[in-house]
C-alpha cells in the first residue's frame, strides 16, 4: 500500500478535530470555574481553572503538532505523529483527560491522527 498526502491530511484533519474538541471540555471547564467563583465557592473554582489551563495549552500544541505533520509531504509527520502520541498518552495518565467525555473523544482523535502520521512517514 502506498501512502501519500491523502494520509497526511487525514492525520492532520484527526489531530486538529481532536484539539478542537480537548479545547471545548476546556472551554467548559473554564466556564464551570466562573460559575464557582461567581455563587461564591472561589475554593471550587481551582480546579476547574487548572483543568481548564491545561486543556487548552495541549490542545495548541497538538493544533500546532497537527498542522505541521500535514504541511508537508516528507519530514516532519513521524514527530508529529511520535510528539501526538506522546502527548495523548501523558494526557490519559497524568493531565486528567478522564475528566470529560469531549477530552476523551478527542484524545482517540489525536492518537488516530497520531498514528496515520506514523504510517504514512514509513
């Protein structure tokens, strides 16, 4: 099977709906946040906060790692597809991407983008 930038742009489309959706849990973290901090519950809010922080710092950098195994036809897809994976991975076991069913989503969205990376670098 030969693979092509057809590959490419599946893996990016995968990792960027996959961040697309990581940055929605966060967006709803952070509103949960503001609606802590605004009942009168500021300790509550932290969490949600943090959450939020994070979730939406990963989902940039896998935008960013996801746009850049796309662009181009050799080179940079099998980082792309390692630093995705890695990310997804070191998102399930330590960032809390268990949090929320759109975090969930989304990760399997970028390790499927991930991995079309890796194949399609071979």
């Amino acid at each position: 099977m030969v693979t092509g930038s057809g590959d490419r742009r599946v893996g990016a489309l995968c990792g960027l709906l996959g961040a697309a959706l990581i940055a929605v849990d966060g967006l709803l973290d952070l509103a949960r946040g503001v609606y802590y901090l605004a009942a009168g519950h500021g300790w509550h809010s932290f969490y949600p906060f943090d959450q939020a922080l994070i979730l939406l710092v990963v989902a940039l950098i896998i935008a960013v790692f996801s746009g850049l195994g796309g662009l181009r036809r050799e080179g940079p897809g099998v980082v792309a597809g390692a630093v995705l994976i890695v990310l997804v991975v070191a998102g399930w076991l330590v960032l809390g991407f268990g949090s929320g069913v759109l975090a969930i989503l989304g990760s399997i969205l970028t390790l499927v983008g991930g991995v079309v990376f890796l194949v399609s670098g071979r």
